[in-house]
C-alpha cells in the first residue's frame, strides 16, 4: 500500500522522503541535492517509515546538507556513492530512528553506524564499507 520502487532515477533540487510508514526502495540513479528552499536532507525517513538505498550516486552541494535524516524509521544502506560537499551534519537520528549501513562508499567516517559483520576503511579521503 505505501511501498514505493525508484529505478534510474535523476533528482536535482530534491531528495527521497518517507512518512507515515511508506516503504520506499531507491534502486539506482543520481542525486545532485540543491534544495531550494529548505530541504536539507538526501534521504528522510520519519513516523515508522523505511528507506533502502540499494546503489546511486549522490551529492551533496553545501555543508549545511545532510545525507541522512530517520526520525522513529530506519534507513537501509547497501550501496552507493555518497559524495560532493562534505556536510557538517552527516546523519541525524531522533526519536529511536537508525541508520544501519551495508555497503558504499562515503566521502565520511560512517564507522558509526555500519552493520555487525562489516567495516568502514579508509582510502584517501573516502570510506568504503564492505563485509569482514
């Protein structure tokens, strides 16, 4: 009922947001965030809603964006290339919300919130997570 599918996408001036339980899956595509207004987050998921980023490119524009927002919902990270202006705000969670990461690659620590089982290493100035 409020699951949501996102193959090949291209989105500039937005992200992907989540609410009231929506279950949305972003598949592949391209997100160069330049909000207009004020849109500060990549990825948003709130009220018990559930983000999986299976593989894409994004970029941030300015450091006050952040790439992750879970209020009381999870964000699911399998893959991906997280990069552009290195935000001042990577992540925030609130309200029990989780972002639990499986792979990509982050211009970030993302240490913080890899998954059992799998690590973050350093290249340079990127983060790769990969399985142990």
């Amino acid at each position: 009922d409020n699951h949501v599918e996102i193959f090949d996408a291209n989105f500039t001036r937005a992200g992907v947001y989540a609410a009231d339980g929506a279950d949305v899956v972003f598949h592949n595509g391209v997100i160069n965030h330049k909000p207009e207004r004020t849109s500060r987050y990549i990825f948003c998921a709130r009220y018990g809603s559930t983000i999986t980023i299976k593989d894409g490119t994004f970029n941030n524009d300015r450091a006050k964006n952040a790439y992750f927002w879970a209020e009381n919902s999870t964000i699911y990270v399998y893959g991906g290339n997280f990069g552009g202006v290195a935000s001042n705000n990577k992540v925030v969670l609130t309200n029990g919300g989780q972002l639990i990461i499986y792979g990509g690659t982050f211009n970030f620590d993302p240490t913080a919130w890899v998954a059992e089982g799998y690590a973050a290493t350093k290249n340079g100035s990127t983060w790769t997570v990969a399985a142990i």
